[in-house]
C-alpha cells in the first residue's frame, strides 16, 4: 500500500473536510525518515499518533498535551505501540534536550495559547537544525457558511460568540485569536524559520459545518450516541445508514476545494510547512 492509500485509509471515516484537509496535508508533508523523531504538541485523543503508526512506522513519535483526561484517551488506543509515547506537558515549557526532533507537528494549538510568540520559540529550540514544523491554525477571513452566526458579528459590529462557550462560540471556541496569513508569517520568521510552504484550505463548505460538527456531532459522539463518526475509532464500528448519510452531507461541496489550493481568498485554515 503506498503512502497516500494510506493516509486515505486513515482518514476514511472523518466527517470534517477540514479536517481531513489539512491532516492529509500535514501527513503527505510530514515525510520523516527512518527512525526520525517527531513531536506532535497538544496531541489531545492521539489521532496523529494513530496516523503516524500506520503511513510512518518506523518513527519515534512523542505527543504532548495538558488535559489529563485526552491523554488517557491517547494511551488507551496505543498498546503494543512501542515507539509511540504521550507526556503531560505545555509547549510554553518544552520538557527536552535542544535540537531533539526532526519533525513538529503544531495543528489547531497556537490559536489556544496566550503567549504564542514563546510557544514558538520552544518549538525553534527543540527542532534539529535542517527540521520542518507543520502548523495549521484557523484563519481570520474563514467562509461565511462555516460558521454564519460569527461572520455576521464580526463584519457587522466587529465581535464574536464568547470563547469560553464551546458549544455556540464556532471557529472561536476555546480561541484566543484567528490569523491571517501575514501574522503567521511574521510570528514564524521573527523567530528565525523559514517558511516553505503555505496553504489556504478549505474554501467552500455546507453550511453552519462548524456547528454541525463541533456544536452538536461531538456531542453527540462524545456521549457515545454516534459511534461510527468518531475519528479515534479506527474501523472498530461498522459505518451506519446515518453515518453515511451524514459524510455525503458534509463532503457534497469538498470536491470544489480540489482546484483551489493556492486561492488567497476566505478559508477555514491557513497551514504552514516552516523550517529551521
């Protein structure tokens, strides 16, 4: 099986386009080399875990987080996996030697942190020299059919949802900031990395997807009413009539994002490949 059958056949039951998106991205991308050493921060359930385990096997891969509770969750999907490990740990504070890695994953993490100049800074402390850092963060200027209700507020009186609820609060939920593509890059070459690669993903979407998906599908998986929508099952349910129906809904607009990934204009996510 070659590397992209396999990161199709990671990433089959994701309900999220976006999501899939920029993993399949970051997963292509990611191209370790054998024995190399990749650090994936704020890990959460483990999913990159999982992915690297099976397009990337010989890789030594340490994932970090600070919720107890998704590390758990992590380890539980990981026995027998020797070269897999997850740590406790804020990547504000890195708890490793310098130049240790070869690759960093930092997807959806820097929009959460308060001090994200210092968690870029650790990240440049602990990547080898010659390293690559794949980040992905959500974009300031994302669809209005993302998530409408925020589109409106911000465009109209220049607000959002609060943050702190999760469940209405949309592409802000648990969200310091957003970014354009221009502070993102100059947060990364202020801090010496050079970008590589830069992407705009995911530009068209159905409707209130983030509320759908976020808002009341992880809800609903999270209370194991849906089991075969979980992206941490790895094939352990056989997909119902609801999952299927559900994944046509969400992907029925996904096919016109193919011919768009240089398109600067509104986007869900904005990823970087940089290099130290």
């Amino acid at each position: 099986m070659t590397k992209d059958q396999k990161i199709t056949e990671v990433l089959l039951r994701e309900l999220d386009p976006a999501f899939a998106r920029r993993a399949r991205f970051i997963l292509k991308h990611l191209a370790p080399g054998k024995n190399a050493k990749i650090l994936d921060i704020g890990c959460g359930r483990g999913f990159y875990e999982r992915a690297i385990a099976c397009v990337y096997p010989s890789a030594q891969v340490t994932g970090i987080d600070t919720n107890v509770k998704y590390l758990r969750v992590a380890r539980s999907g990981m026995y027998g996996k020797s070269k897999i490990s997850f740590l406790r740990a804020s990547g504000l504070q890195l708890p490793f030697a310098n130049s240790l890695f070869d690759r960093i994953i930092c997807s959806e993490v820097l929009e959460h942190v308060v001090d994200d100049d210092k968690l870029v800074k650790e990240m440049f402390r602990v990547l080898k020299p010659g390293g690559l850092v794949l980040i992905s963060v959500p974009h300031t200027h994302y669809p209005f059919l993302w998530d409408p209700l925020n589109w409106i507020l911000r465009y109209v009186w220049n607000t959002h949802v609060p943050s702190h609820i999760w469940w209405l609060a949309g592409i802000w939920a648990d969200h310091v900031r957003l970014y354009t593509m221009e502070s993102l890059r100059q947060l990364l070459i202020s801090k010496k990395f050079r970008v590589i690669y830069a992407w705009y993903a995911t530009h068209r979407t159905v409707p209130f997807s983030h509320f759908l998906l976020y808002g009341i599908g992880k809800n609903l998986v999270e209370h194991g009413i849906v089991t075969s929508g979980n992206r941490f099952d790895q094939g352990k349910n056989s997909p119902t009539w609801f999952f299927h129906l559900a994944h046509a809904l969400m992907y029925c607009r996904d096919r016109d994002n193919d011919h768009r990934l240089h398109d600067a204009s509104a986007s869900v996510n904005l990823i970087l490949v940089v290099k130290r």
